[in-house]
C-alpha cells in the first residue's frame, strides 16, 4: 500500500477542524485509510533540541486502487466529503476558443502508442503545493504506472512552448535536446549512457533501452518537451512561477492512460483561477482517429438497493443509499423509474469502482463497517479433514510418542543441498528449479525431506546425542502430465544421529509406523504374504556401501499403483536412484522387475529408502557423528475419508 | 572412609556429648588433625550425611588463617631472594667475584634486584670490585623458615607483627577457615545404620520395607526429564486451527500443489496482469519446467473476457493480455490459488453446486527480503464459506465467533483494498500487552469477476478470510524472531520445551 506523507497543519486547515492522533486516526481507519505515522512528537523533539524540523506530518496509508488518494489534495477532498462538509466538485473541461493539438506518429506504436495531454490554466502554486505535484507525479510512476513502465507523466510549463505539439518515436541517434537539470544537449543514446550512472533514472532506461525508436514530444518549433518515460527538457520545466501547465502522458494501454491524465489533471485543477476547470487537447491518432483528451466525463451505472441490503444484511432505502454514496464522492439518485434501482455516476477520480459490488462496498463503509449487523452463517455442513492430513497427523503423533522429535525446514533448498551433498546427480526430471531467487538458499523446491533434516542436525550439532528428528511434509516433483507440471507428494523421513550410526533404529521406526499402519513385515521365509513391507539391500550414493535398502510394499489385494498409474505417478521421485540418471519411469520398472524375480509379486511398489548416511554427506552438512535415515512416500498409505456429499464421484 | 568418619563423629559426640571445634578431629587415615580447610570440607560432607538422618546437628564458625600466596610458596620451596643470591656468591677471598651481569643470567633478574637489597641489609654479601662475594659461612633464611612455619600450621609463633610484614611483601594473604561445632540431633545413635534411598521389589518381597530406614527425600530437586519426543509448536498451533475449524462444520482442501500457474494463482482471482503481487521482487517464478499446460478452454476464455472487456455486470480492466503471464509457473503466493481452484470445481461438479465451509493451512512462498518477521515461506489459514444469500454480517459476524475460540473478543474492521474481494475488510484486535489494535487478517467477499465465469449459481456469495499462522504462534510462544520458529536454525531444545497450545 503506497503511504502519502501530508502537511498535518494543511490538511486540518483543508479539514475544517483539529484532531487529536486518535481521533484522527479512527476517522481514517472509518473511511478505509490508515494513520501511519504522526511525526509531531518527532518533531517536537527535535526544535526542543535546537535541531532543524520539518513541519509536522502525518503518513498515511492508502488502498492501492485508490489513485485519488495519493495527495493531500486528493485525501482533503475525499475526506470533507465523507464528513459532509461539501459535496464532491464538479470538475469541467473549459474549451478555449482554438483548442490545442498534438499529433501522434505512427512509429510509436513500436514502443508506447497512447498519447493524452491536459492544460490547467492560471495556476497559483506555493512552495508546498508544488513539492505535493511533483509527488503525486512520482507516486502514480511508482504504483499504477508500474516504475513509468506503462505510464509515465510529463510536466511543463505551456508559455515556453509553441503548439501544435507532436509525439513521435525516432531512432535515439536521432534525438538531441537539452534535458532537466543538464546545461549542454545530448543525443538519446548519450544519455542513456550518461543515466547509467544516475541511480533515479538508471532504473527506468530499460523500459526503452533496446527498442529501435524512442518515444518524444516536440512542439511546434522542435524544441523537445520530454523523452518519455526518462526524462522532460530543461526548456519546459515547471518551476513556483508557472502560470500554465501542460501534462503530457505516454502509456501502453488506453485506460491506466485515461486514469493518470484524469487524477493529474483533476487534482491540481483545484489551483486554477477558476478551480477544477481542465483546459482539453485534441489528440490526432495516425490513423485519423481524434479524441479529446482528458476525457473527465462520469460513468453512469445503476446499483440495486436489494442487491445493496442483501449483501449488507441491512434494509436500507434507495434514497438512503444515494445519500450513503454522496459521501463517497458518487453522485446518485434513486431511479425515477424503477425504485429499486439507484442511478450513479462514478467520477472519473474512481477508476477502482468495477461493478456494482463496488458501489456496495463503498455503502457499506459510508454506513460503517463496524456499525453492521453481526450474524451467523446458517450454512450447515459436514467437517471433514484431508485424508493426506489425518495419515500425516498419524505419523507425526506415532514419532513424537516413540521420542522423535519433529523439525520444520523450509521446503526451499539449494541446488548443491539437494543433490551434489547427497551425492545425488540432477537429471532435470524432477526438481523444480526457481528462475528469480534473491539467495543461493531457494534455488529449488526439494525433492527429498533429507536435506532440511540434515540441516536442523548441523545447527543444532551442541543439542546432547542423540539426535532423532523427523518431518512429515510435502516435497514436489516434475510431472508432466500435469497441468501446473508438477505435484507435491507427502513423505515421511527421519535421522538418527549419534556416536555409532543405528541403521537398526531407523529401521525399528520404521517397523513401528508400519505396525501402526497394520503393514505387516514380509520376511524371506514369508516371501508369499499377500501384503506387507520388506527391505532390499541396494547400492546408493547417497547412503554407506552394504548399508542401503529400498523399503518396498506390497499392497492389499487390488493394488492402488497398477502398472499404469506408477508410469505416470512414480512413487520413487526424488530418490538417489532416479536422480542417478536412469530416468523415473525406468528405475521404477526396474526396481519392480528386481522385486518380481526374487518375491514373485507384481505389484510391489518401491516406496523409498533407508540406510546408514554415507560420510561424505555427513561431511558436507558439517555433522560431526555417523547417521542413520529413513524416508518414504505416504501415498499408498492413504485412507480414502468418505464423500461429504452422495452425489459425489 | 566416609562412614568411617561419620562413625568417628558420632562416637566423638557420644563420649564428649559433643565437638566443640571440629578442627581437633583427625580424619582416619590422616597423621594430623583436620586443621585445612580440605579437611574441614570433607568433615562438614560427613556432618551433611549425618544432619539428613538427623542425627546430628552442627553450625558453621568462621576462623582466618594465613596461607601463602604464589611467590611466598616459591620462597618457602626454593628459599628468599636474599638466600638464594647470596647461595651463588664465592666467600670473600676464595673466587672471583660474581659480576652483576653474571648474578642476573644465574638467579634471574628479579631475584637479582630483590636479593642484592636484602642480603647487602642483612650483611651477607659485599661488593668487590665490580662484582660481589659472601661475608658469612652460613645464613639463617628466617623468610624461609617463617613462611614454611606458616604453610604447615597457618600462623606464625613469632606473632602478628612479623605476618604483617610477611603480608606487606605479599608473600603471605589471609583466609577464611571454616570450621564446624557439632551436637546430638534428634536421631542421634552411635550405630550408623544405612539408609534406603529407594524401595525396591526386594524391599516388598522380603518386607523388608516395614525395618528399613529411608533417606530424607529432597522435594526441591527436580525429577528426570522425560525420554518422550516432542511436536514441533508451530505445526501444534496449526493442530488447534484446525480444531476450531473441525469445531465449526469446515472441511479441509486440498492444497497440495506448491507450484501454480498465474492463471490459478492470479488470473482467476481477477488480479490484473498488471499488478505488483506478480512482480519479480514478490513472487517466486518458476524457470524449469517452463510453462504449465493450457487451463480448461472454456474457462480460460471467461476469465480472460472479464479481464480485457468485463462482463457480468463488470467493466473489466481493459488492460492488454498476456498468455503467456498466464501460464507462468510460480510458487503460490496463497493458498487462494487452491480454493480458487476448487470453487471453479464446485461450481462445475456433477452433482451441481452445494454449500460448503471449507479451510486449509498449508505452505506459501513470497519472493521478499527475509529479516526478523518474514521469511520466504510461511503458512496461510484460510476460510472460505460459499452459500445463497450470505452477507457481509455473516462474515464479521462468524469472524467474531472464529476469533473468540482464539480468545480474541475484541474486533474491528477496516474496509481495505484486495482486488479479489469486495468488500474487503482488514481484522484487527486489540492487543491488551501492545495497548494497541493490531492487524490480524485479512477477509472479503469475493467479487463476481472471479465467481461468474467459474459458473457459480447467481446468488451464491463466497466470504473468505486469511491469516499467518505464524503471527498467532509467535505471540503465543512470545518469539521476536521467526527464524527461532521457521527452518532448519530453529533449536531443537526449544522444540522439546514448548508448551501444549490452549488457546
């Protein structure tokens, strides 16, 4: 939300009367504002001390749509409309007698091709009033215009200048003037070179860096007004002495391009001679077509009081509501044929008001939210938790009552963290990698719960031995056939780490959970069990030579993994062994074939791994001691929870 | 030999009725009487064992004695500075004399410096030449001999005046000496029985119990720790979430699915294409894999419609698409992405719509610098109730009761800008230990733009609300800093220690 500091003495002047903080603090938190800061005490202080003060000043938050708000001109008006202490201005076009025009080219539509212009006439600036143009300028750059990428503002003063007025686009080789604050001419590309270095503007060269024409804005005697959106001539600058301001805007849509015009124009129309006129501009498109810019006219839209009272729960009256809404700034009336419907024009100050809900809303803060009836949803409806939930909630319990311990690690990593430092190779067939990590840290979406755990273990290598950890969570993995290309799978790990490595304890962990679960073990000599879990002594990087086994399962009568599903759900993702470069689909199929010719079963599902850590992955996570760890996939575990409705599939 | 001294204790008492002055005992095995402050250590372990079975009582006397100080132990060792360089000197008459340069590379500098002095006062030593030589066969080391005096008994028989000025040089410092008187306590026998410290099987066997003596017990220690694990607290804050909402008829959503396409996570949510939220500096984008694949057609073009040109009953944005922002991958902001996901499949279920209360707590990234209070991950509670004809009372209303299960009773809201809910309503509680109200979420009704094209029934409203559950837990735990809550820094000892969660 952009936050506006404002004059506090001004703006109770604007106001009509003084507030305490705290009064005025709850007439903003009423109207949908919020009191920042005030800095008189601040300043107080600081004359106390002798120090040099600047007058004190409220800071002010204000909702992001709400460009009319970004200027104490802005706040005051809205404000003594919403205190009713006037109605909201009337802002009119005043056409002179030969209207002004600007020409568009047609090679600005390589770069930005929507042009608007606006003339406010005899204006009387002070020092204050002028500092608050320039930063209702920069504040629009800054949040609708998105850093001048889509918009951007130019301000000059008109008597320096010779109409007709022409925005072009042209080779930067082409372009010379003399810009703001600089004494000599540059060509644009010498400028670009020159801002390069001028942090305020270096930022905003990119927008236009690369294109082959630049957009700018001659009058009638070539002399430029500005290279939008970098920068205005030294000719044209605005200074307290301009008498008659021209805004020029640039955009590369038609309606953020009407919505900055329009609240330039309209807010500091107020200092005209005669307040809230806007002198327009014919604006001459190439391909003929001719608008007349601003265009300040209101919206007119029709709102329905029922609509209005059943969103609110209230009973308000049409007529009721229109005066709620004049409050607001909306100017509305009751529809002289249809009761129920009230007529309002939405000025063009109030770009943020979309639909009707909009006029509700506003309603609803004129009558007061916090003045609303409070009632209770009669919806009745069934609880229900996630079966992923309830069987993560299982383990998780089952852990922590056997004396584990559960952590919570990120479930970003880097890329070293979640393969080179378990010895595991990146095929770029599971991890999801990020594109604009601000550290090394969130490089990717972890494709094992391995890495958080060892982590935990590093900083916590002076908590006394030993140490168990566990986390059941989510890690994600490619998947192709998915529209977001990627799924999450729960998984369940856990390290043990001492002075000797206790693969017999992970794996006593293990046993515990899968009795938990009613899986029972298949032994060699029980080899022709029809369902259970049994480990695989098996080579991986990850884990010490002879000191490896993939944990499988055998499912239930009709499996939930047949032949199929398991291509496209590979429940071994993230595992060392398909890391390793044998592709997901294969290691599975392999792991499988493996299990069929020794158990005979083909519907044993490899559902991850267990083993003593090999030391150089302890090394590399800085654990001083041996460790022992476990991870596997909850998938197949799943309990389906019944249909809250009986009509579901 | 423990028991061997509390025997000597009490058999001592038994014949005197009790010891004066527990430094004229002689610890069984020692030559001499317990004189040392060791000594008296260890006599007052064998008083504390025997004041627990209250046989004895005793009280503590204080004493100074003398003791040497570093340098005064060396010179009691090795002899005075005096002593030792008048040992290196040749007697008058019989070598050549000793220069000074060759004094100092023999005895040291220091004892060089020192003991020239004094052995010169003395008379020991002269100078010859320019070096030096002995005047006497034989000295008396009485520094020497005073200080061993001193080690030995702690005192001096030639008086004060020669310890104060044995003190003066530093060689000798005071101490305090503890010493003990003791008497019969209210148990007091002579036979030393051993007590029980623990009643064992053997004890109920045998019966032993009813005969055995047992060990005063100290209620004061504290008991061992248990072996149990422990659940971490934020995911025991999460547990007492979801109670509430079990509590109050919502079923839980499927969330799981970190990564979203902007259509999920924007688009549907009728947030323009254009708005920070889906900046670089914000948002995690995703660079592999590269795109997600084309959302369900027909939806994807109403979404799109209400967008560029509106619709039912909206204007719309009028703001240029971008197909290609909408099938950017990225990891979700919210968990909105989800519930987004799932009202379109309400809306468009076999069975038709049907009103549901619906929740999730599940992971969020924001692409933001991390300091004390952010991290780039945290999780998002979520509500969202759909039904014909709710309103914005219900909303407040149902926030107040959500609340008052957190015991929170004291709400306000604020209107607030959220482009996919209007109204929009910032919750926020008074905070009696801030003395301030403070922001605790986030709620709306969502907007028609994002419920129409979904083909949700007219008339049906959608009211959601959103918190951290990070916020609640910190002030729960009262923890400053979310690091010590979040990730692999957090300590495992805090972890075991923090309490159950009752709200």
């Amino acid at each position: 939300m952009p936050t506006v500091a404002v004059d506090k003495e001004d703006l109770f002047e604007r106001l009509g009367q003084s507030y305490t903080t705290e009064e005025f603090d709850h007439l903003c938190f009423e109207f949908g504002i919020e009191l920042d800061e005030d800095t008189t005490v601040e300043v107080e202080e600081a004359v106390k001390k002798g120090l040099p003060a600047e007058r004190p000043q409220l800071k002010i938050e204000v909702p992001a749509n709400r460009y009319d708000l970004l200027c104490i001109e802005g706040i005051a008006r809205a404000l003594r409309v919403f205190l009713q202490k006037q109605k909201a201005p009337v802002y009119k076009l005043v056409e002179p007698a030969s209207m002004l025009t600007a020409t568009v080219s047609p090679e600005t539509a390589q770069i930005r091709p929507f042009f608007a212009c606006a003339i406010l006439r005899n204006v009387a600036f002070t020092p204050r009033s002028y500092a608050s143009f320039m930063d209702l300028q920069d504040k629009l750059h800054q949040n609708i215009c998105r850093r001048r990428q889509l918009v951007a503002i130019g301000t000059h003063d008109l008597d320096t200048l010779e109409p007709p007025f022409r925005y072009e686009a042209r080779p930067p080789n082409n372009i010379k003037f003399k810009p703001l604050n600089k004494s000599e001419e540059y060509t644009a590309t010498e400028l670009m070179n020159i801002y390069e270095g001028e942090k305020h503007l270096a930022r905003y060269l990119h927008i236009i860096r690369d294109s082959p024409v630049y957009p700018i804005i001659y009058d009638k005697q070539d002399r430029v007004l500005s290279m939008p959106p970098i920068i205005n001539s030294e000719h044209s600058k605005i200074t307290l002495d301009t008498k008659n301001i021209f805004i020029d805007v640039t955009a590369t849509d038609e309606t953020k391009l009407n919505i900055v015009v329009n609240i330039v124009a309209t807010m500091f129309s107020e200092y005209c001679a005669e307040p809230y006129s806007i002198e327009p501009v014919r604006v001459v498109y190439p391909d003929g077509r001719t608008v007349i810019q601003p265009d300040i006219s209101s919206r007119r839209t029709t709102a329905r009081a029922s609509y209005i009272n059943s969103c609110t729960a209230l009973s308000l009256s049409s007529e009721e509501i229109a005066s709620l809404l004049e409050r607001m700034s909306l100017e509305a009336s009751v529809s002289p044929s249809n009761p129920d419907e009230i007529q309002v024009d939405v000025p063009c100050t109030r770009p943020d008001i979309f639909h009707e809900c909009d006029i509700m809303e506003d309603t609803a803060i004129a009558y007061g939210f916090n003045n609303l009836p409070r009632t209770f949803p009669t919806t009745s409806t069934v609880a229900q938790p996630l079966a992923v939930s309830k069987l993560s909630d299982l383990v998780r319990q089952e852990w922590a009552m056997a004396g584990w311990v559960e952590v919570l690690p990120l479930i970003l990593c880097s890329h070293d963290e979640n393969f080179a430092w378990l010895n595991r190779k990146d095929d770029n067939q599971t991890a999801i990698k990020l594109a604009n990590p601000k550290t090394a840290e969130y490089q990717v979406i972890r494709t094992s719960l391995l890495p958080g755990l060892l982590k935990t273990i590093r900083e916590n290598r002076k908590h006394p031995l030993p140490i168990r950890v566990f986390e059941t969570s989510d890690i994600a993995v490619k998947d192709k056939s998915a529209e977001r290309q990627s799924r999450n799978i729960r998984h369940a790990a856990a390290v043990w780490c001492n002075k000797t490595a206790g693969f017999e304890i992970v794996c006593g962990l293990l046993d515990r959970i899968m009795a938990m679960l009613e899986v029972p073990r298949i032994f060699t000599h029980t080899e022709n069990a029809t369902h259970g879990y049994y480990l695989k002594e098996t080579e991986d990087p990850t884990f010490f030579p002879g000191r490896a086994a993939k944990i499988f399962y055998r499912p239930k009568g009709n499996p939930p993994y047949s032949e199929s599903q398991m291509s496209q759900t590979p429940s071994g993702s993230g595992t060392a062994q398909e890391a390793a470069g044998s592709g997901p689909i294969a290691a599975v199929k392999e792991a499988v074939s493996a299990a069929v010719s020794k158990l005979k079963s083909t519907d044993d599902v490899e559902i991850g791994l267990i083993g003593i850590l090999h030391p150089t992955v302890v090394e590399k996570f800085e654990i001083p001691y041996p460790c022992s760890a476990l991870e596997f996939t909850l998938e197949p575990f799943m309990k389906e929870v019944p249909h809250i409705w009986a009509d579901d599939a | 030999m423990a028991e061997q001294l509390q025997q000597l204790i009490l058999d001592t008492i038994d014949r005197e009725k009790e010891i004066k002055d527990t430094r004229t005992l002689t610890i069984p095995g020692d030559a001499a009487p317990a004189t040392s402050q060791e000594a008296q250590l260890v006599v007052q372990g064998a008083l504390n064992s025997l004041l627990s079975k209250e046989m004895v009582t005793y009280s503590m006397q204080e004493a100074f004695a003398y003791a040497l100080t570093q340098e005064g132990n060396d010179i009691a060792d090795k002899g005075s500075h005096e002593a030792v360089v008048w040992s290196v000197l040749p007697l008058k008459g019989q070598g050549t004399p000793l220069s000074i340069k060759d004094l100092k590379q023999k005895v040291g500098d220091e004892t060089a410096k020192i003991g020239q002095g004094r052995a010169f006062k003395n008379g020991w030593i002269a100078k010859e030449g320019d070096g030096l030589v002995k005047l006497v066969q034989s000295i008396d080391d009485t520094t020497r001999n005073e200080l061993a005096e001193i080690r030995a008994t702690g005192t001096l028989a030639a008086g004060e005046k020669a310890i104060a000025e044995l003190r003066k040089r530093k060689l000798v410092q005071q101490k305090k000496l503890l010493w003990f008187s003791a008497q019969k306590g209210s148990n007091f026998s002579t036979s030393l029985d051993k007590l029980e410290t623990d009643l064992t099987a053997e004890m109920l066997q045998s019966g032993a119990w009813k005969t055995a003596k047992f060990k005063k017990y100290n209620f004061d220690a504290e008991g061992i720790p248990p072996n149990g694990g422990a659940l971490h607290p934020l995911l025991k804050v999460r547990e007492e979430f979801r109670n509430i909402f079990m509590e109050m008829g919502f079923a839980e959503m499927p969330t799981s699915q970190f990564v979203e396409s902007g259509f999920w996570c924007f688009d549907t949510l009728f947030v323009p294409q254009q708005h920070p939220a889906r900046d670089l500096q914000d948002t995690f984008y995703v660079s592999d894999p590269p795109e997600s694949l084309s959302p369900p057609t027909d939806y994807y073009e109403k979404v799109q419609k209400v967008h560029t040109v509106g619709g039912y009953g909206s204007i719309g944005y009028r703001a240029p698409w971008s197909d290609a922002d909408s099938r950017k991958l990225l990891l979700r902001t919210h968990t909105t992405a989800s519930s987004s996901n799932l009202l379109w499949r309400l809306a468009n279920r076999k069975g038709g719509f049907k009103p549901v209360k619906m929740f999730s707590i599940d992971r969020v990234f924001r692409n933001e610098a991390t300091d004390a209070t952010h991290l780039a991950e945290f999780h998002q509670v979520e509500g969202v109730v759909a039904d014909y004809g709710i309103s914005l009372a219900d909303l407040i209303g149902f926030m107040q009761t959500f609340f008052k299960k957190m015991g929170i009773h004291n709400l306000r809201f604020k209107p607030a800008y959220n482009p996919y809910t209007e109204p929009s309503l910032e919750i926020f509680a008074f905070h009696p230990m801030l003395d301030k109200w403070v922001e605790i979420g986030n709620s709306g009704m969502f907007r028609p733009e994002m419920l129409a094209p979904m083909g949700l029934p007219d008339g049906v409203q959608v009211l959601g609300w959103g918190l951290s559950l990070e916020r609640p837990t910190m002030i729960r735990y009262g923890i400053n800093n979310i690091r010590t809550l979040v990730g692999h820094k957090v300590s495992i000892d805090s972890v075991e220690k923090s309490a159950a969660v009752r709200f």
